[in-house]
C-alpha cells in the first residue's frame, strides 16, 4: 500500500523529468535534439523556467501543502506537526486555522531551504568549468552532460537525504555533529586560497574506478553515451560519460555541507528534497550565463563563509534560540542580509589592483 508522500513524491519526480525531458528536446526533432553550444537566449529562458517554477511550488505549499504528507485531520496534522514541525503552534480545536499556520510554515521552510541550496550551489559553476577545462569537453556537450550529471546526483542527494533525516529523527545530537561541521566548513572556506585547482583526470578516484572495472573508449563517438565495437560487438562508455559521473560525484561532496543547512531550516526531508531538486535544477540552467559573470562576486565566497557559519552555529543553539523566541523567517531575513551584503559589496568595494592604479 503506497502512502501519501509515496505519491506525491512519485508525481514529483514524474513532473521533474518531464520538465527535463523538454529542456533537452526529447519531444523536439532528431536535429533539435543533437548537442549544442548553448545560446545566451536559451540558458536565460531556462533559467526562468526553472525560478517560476521554484516560486509556483512556493505558493502550491502554501495553498495545498497538505497533499505532500496526506493530511485529512487533525490528528494526522498533529502527527505530521510532531515529526517535523514541533516549533509550530495550533490552537485547539481549529484544524482549517492550524492547517494554514503549518502550509506557512511548510511553504516558508522550502523557500528559505532553496535560497540556501541555490546560493551554497553557486561556487559549484567554477568547479564545473575545471572539470570541463580539464577532461577538455568540448563546449557543445556542456548541456548533455550537466542535465545527466545532475540528475543522477539528484539520486544521489535523495539517498543521503532521507538517511540524514532517519538519522536525525532517530538521533538528535546529530544535529550537533552537523552543526559543528558547518561552522568548520565556514571558517576554512574564509581563509581558503583563492589559486586556482587542477584536476588530474589520470588520478582522479572516478576515472580510475571506472578504467578500472569498465570498458573505456578511446573517444566520443557522435556524442554518445555508449558504444559498440563492430569487431567483437563489446560495450564500451565514452569519455563524455565519466565527465558525466565525475559531476555527479561531485556535486554528492557539495552536498555534504549544504544538506545538513538545510537540515538547520526544516527536519522534513520532502522539503529539504524539494529545494535541493528546484535549485540544483534552476542552477544548471544558470550555468552558462553565471559561468561568465561570477568572476565579478568578488565577496560570493565569503558571504557563503559567513552564511555556513551562521546556519552552523543556528543548529548547534537550536533549543536555546527557540527559547528565544527566534522564528524561520528570521533565518530566511539573515540569508538574504548576507547574500545582498556580498553582492553588494562586490560592486562598491573596488578590488586591489583597480584601487592601486
């Protein structure tokens, strides 16, 4: 018998790959479908695609977030409410009155998880473009292999999602460890140095497993995925295919800190999910306009420093601050005080050289 986040969530994930089945035209023509270089004028239409759809699931929690966990009744609410929202308050007897408070409540958690997801996210276009400098990918397979990549790092990030849920709802001095290790992220991120990395592709963990238990192409071959040789009729993948899980791979490690922040906003692993898909998604469409422009956020990397801090020390005085009477929305003001802080810095600050001259 499947339950109700059962459903919801598969008609989720059914809704997801339809959108991305549009973005990579598998509706479209046999030569609409073929990789490209990606225009301007496509990556901001996408771009917005994926925002408008982030702020129309906004406003679907708050209308009809019931559905997500198939709450008829009070006490199912209350059930619900218990789990994963014990900082909210009802009123007895007002189940259409408290259903509203948790839809708030629900929808606002999403919507400050995103914006946490999406800007963490953000210093992942750098590390995308190393790995595409370094395996050398040739720009017109950009697309093909971030819309994959990406998706099976979604699967990824459901797996260690709903473990770090299992493991907070079982355990809450996890919340501690995880705490502890966003404050350390934080301050290493803010005395990190700014050199640029190489990727050695020969030594790289992904590519020697892979070499290791598979048959590996000498080249891509009309951007395929997989191929066949003629002679002996053996399978092999392409390069373009261990770019492919090395993105996956790595967007996984960046996961590890920006999960446990949101983790800091709401213990419903359906919302924590909900964001990481929504952001993850709306930034691979970004990639190839930010890709360009986020050498001008000169101060992006410390306010992500200061905000990791911020999330880290949240949950390590979670049960103090809520003695304090310190809400969700006051994290979500804090998120946007710090992200509008770096910008805007970015802009008034000049940098050293520009200064010197």
């Amino acid at each position: 018998m499947f339950t109700s986040e059962t459903l919801f969530f598969s008609g989720f994930a059914v809704f997801v790959l339809f959108v991305m089945s549009l973005d990579l035209g598998v509706f479209s023509s046999k030569q609409a479908r073929q990789s490209h270089v990606v225009s301007f004028k496509e990556a901001a239409f996408w771009s917005a695609v994926w925002v408008a759809l982030s702020l129309v699931f906004y406003v679907f929690l708050q209308q009809y977030g019931y559905l997500v966990h198939g709450i008829t009744d009070m006490a199912r609410l209350q059930e619900v409410r218990d789990k994963y929202a014990d900082h909210v308050d009802f009123t007895a007897g007002n189940f259409a009155g408290n259903l509203a408070i948790f839809q708030k409540n629900m929808s606002l958690e999403y919507i400050t998880g995103y914006l946490v997801e999406y800007s963490l996210s953000a210093d992942n276009i750098f590390v995308f473009i190393l790995i595409f400098n370094s395996f050398g990918v040739r720009e017109r397979y950009y697309k093909k292999i971030l819309v994959w990549g990406i998706l099976g790092a979604i699967v990824l990030r459901f797996i260690f999602i709903f473990v770090g849920s299992a493991l907070l709802q079982r355990f809450d001095w996890v919340i501690y460890i995880f705490g502890a290790f966003l404050v350390y992220t934080g301050v290493n991120l803010f005395f990190q140095n700014e050199e640029d990395e190489q990727i050695d592709t020969d030594k790289h963990p992904v590519v020697r497993f892979v070499s290791k238990y598979m048959n590996v192409y000498g080249r891509n071959v009309t951007d395929n995925f997989f191929v066949r040789r003629k002679s002996d009729k053996k399978l092999f993948i392409t390069p373009i295919f261990i770019v492919v899980l090395v993105v996956a791979v790595t967007d996984l490690i960046f996961a590890v800190d920006s999960i446990p922040a949101i983790f800091s906003i709401t213990k419903d692993p359906y919302i924590v999910f909900f964001s990481n898909v929504f952001a993850i998604m709306g930034l691979r469409s970004m990639f190839f306009f930010l890709s360009s422009i986020m050498g001008q956020f000169r101060f992006l990397k410390t306010g992500l420093a200061v905000l990791l801090t911020f999330i880290g020390v949240k949950m390590l005085l979670e049960h103090q601050l809520e003695g304090w009477g310190f809400k969700p929305a006051y994290s979500l003001y804090v998120i946007l005080g710090i992200l509008g802080t770096s910008i805007l810095a970015s802009y008034l600050i000049p940098a050293k050289e520009k200064a010197q001259e």
